[in-house]
C-alpha cells in the first residue's frame, strides 16, 4: 500500500508524487476546504490505481467533487466528521465495497443512483443525525450485508425488504424499532443493539 496524506494549509502532492508513486493505491484527505478538494481530485487519471479515498474532517467541504465518481477501481470511500457536507453526487462507482458517511451531521439525502452500487457490502450512516429518509431505490443494494445507523433515525423504504444479502444492523435503541418490521424479511440477518453487543467490525479489516 502506497498512501498519501494531504492536510489544510499544504501544497497538493498529487503531481509531484505521481512519479514517485506511480501504483499508490490509498488517499487520506483531513482538514481540506472544498476548494482544495476540488483540485485533489483530478486524481481519476493521475492514480487510476487508487482503491480507498478516506476524507476526515474536512468542514467547509459542501459538495464531494464529481470527480471522485470516476476513480475507476475504487473500492472503499471515508467520509467522517465532514460537518457542512450537504449531498453526494450521483452514484457511479461499480467497485465500491465500502461507504462510511459518519457524522455528516448535515446531510439530508442519499443519491437515488446508491442503487447502481451493485458490490457495496458495507454502508455506514452513524450519527447523520439530518439524514431525513433513505431513498426508495435502496431496495436495488442486493450485495449489502451490513448497515452502520447508530444516531440516524432516517426514515426506511419499504423497499429495505428486498435487501435480501443483509446480515447485521448495527444500531441504537432508537432506530432499532425502526427495523424490528422488516426482520421478517431477512433470513440471514443478525440484528445488534450496541447498548448490550459488543460490535466488532474487525470482519472489514
């Protein structure tokens, strides 16, 4: 693994380190304004290479630039503690296994394109505390196995019957009742109430 770490307030490596690093597979973005990202992520055809994209603590950051749709073989996307982040673009990453949102405490929707997701195992919406409902189309993520909703008591589709890969649900009391309705409808799952599990997500690693 090859990683870059760009932060607020430094010249972007990317140009310089493309020919250094011409295979790097991994980038961390922390403290970035939207402006700066903007410019961070004509990486699309720097580092076709690039699998994970992990963006902490970017506040200022409204809007994750289009560009990080077209990394062709990305496969994990971070997005944590981003406080002004308002919406994603449309959905467009055929290879991404992971989506971790934690803590867009200003997001409002999900794209209704999540669905094209087709090989996304893992979803993480904990603490999007403005995340009003999930999108109908949510139905269509059949590779999901686990969903991260600790802190979000975003409305559910009836369409999350049809999540028919699904295995664990990680949530709070709260959204727990959220789902009791639909447990009917998965056979594999295992439902977790973190006040009383230990949640280990070391099945990630």
């Amino acid at each position: 693994m090859v990683l870059c770490e760009v932060r607020e307030g430094e010249s972007s490596p990317v140009f310089q380190v493309s020919n250094i690093f011409p295979e790097m597979t991994e980038i961390e973005m922390e403290y970035c304004s939207e402006e700066k990202s903007s410019h961070f992520f004509d990486i699309a055809n720097i580092f076709p290479d690039i699998t994970e994209v992990e963006i902490d603590y970017c506040n200022g950051l409204e809007r994750l630039p289009t560009a990080v749709c077209d990394i062709p073989n990305l496969k994990k996307l971070s997005i944590t503690n981003c406080h002004d982040l308002i919406e994603l673009p449309e959905a467009r990453m055929g290879k991404l296994e992971v989506l971790r949102l934690r803590a867009c405490t200003a997001m409002g929707s999900l794209p209704k394109s999540i669905s094209e997701l087709k090989k996304l195992k893992f979803l993480n919406l904990s603490e999007c505390s403005n995340l009003s409902s999930l999108p109908e189309t949510m139905g269509g993520l059949q590779g999901l196995e686990t969903i991260d909703v600790r802190g979000c008591s975003a409305r559910l589709p009836v369409t999350v019957k049809h999540l028919k890969g699904l295995i664990h649900v990680i949530c709070d009391e709260e959204t727990q009742k959220m789902w009791k309705p639909f447990l009917v409808h998965f056979k594999r799952l295992v439902l977790l109430d973190v006040h009383k599990a230990d949640v280990s997500l070391d099945f990630l690693q």
